[in-house]
C-alpha cells in the first residue's frame, strides 16, 4: 500500500506548526491519501462527526490537556476506525495497511482501535493522555 507524499506533509504541519487539531485519511487506489484536515480551532465533537458511519478511516489528533501538575501538554493519537458497518473487505484492506502507515508518521504517541464511536470518546482519550 503506498502513502501519499501530502500525508506525510501534513503530519509534519501537525505535529511541528500545529497547523491541524486532526487529519483523517483514507485509502483510495491503493494508496493512503488525506481524506479531511481539521483547523486548529476544531473541538473533539468536530473530528468525532468526521468519521463515515459505514467507512473506514486512519485518524490523527492531536490532544491537548493539562496534567495534575497543571502542565500544558499534547499528545498525538492515531486512531484506526473500523466500524462493524463497513465492508469486509475494507476492514481488511485498513487492517493489513495500518502497522506500515503508521511507520510512516513518525511522533505516534497513543494509539487506539475503534469499531464505534465510543471506542474512542473524549473521555477514553483524555484517560489515556494522562
């Protein structure tokens, strides 16, 4: 599966200009390609309404919260969106494809599996940041 050069751009705008709060991307003619880019002014409930109800996606976020010792701190999740509605197939294709995308972006810091959307509600992000 190849990785479209703009993917990896844009998670470099992500991660150093923190020019996105997230990046969805999808496969298309067997490569990996930006699906939705959100602004940096975009809320969690935003990125959540990114996601098809029937299709597979790869996800980038990048997390902001304070810590107990009220730190400022960010990480970024990665997110493979595989929801029971999609396509067999599909569901394959994201699975085999996932481990190789994601070497590709390098700065990975949390990494969540989701087949519905409460897989990977705000709270089960914010408790895996801290």
């Amino acid at each position: 599966m190849a990785v479209h050069d703009d993917c990896k751009l844009r998670f470099q705008e992500l991660k150093s200009k923190r020019s996105y709060r997230f990046i969805l991307f999808k496969i298309e003619q067997q490569q990996v390609v930006v699906d939705k880019l959100g602004e940096p002014t975009e809320s969690y409930d935003d990125f959540m309404a990114s996601f098809p109800a029937d299709e597979c996606r790869y996800a980038v976020y990048d997390f902001d919260f304070t810590t107990e010792e009220n730190c400022q701190k960010s990480k970024i999740y990665f997110i493979a969106w595989s929801p029971d509605t999609s396509r067999v197939r599909m569901k394959m294709v994201y699975a085999s494809s996932k481990d190789r995308f994601k070497r590709e972006l390098d700065g990975i810091q949390v990494e969540l599996q989701a087949t519905d959307p409460s897989e990977m509600s705000f709270d089960i992000v914010k408790g895996r940041a801290l």
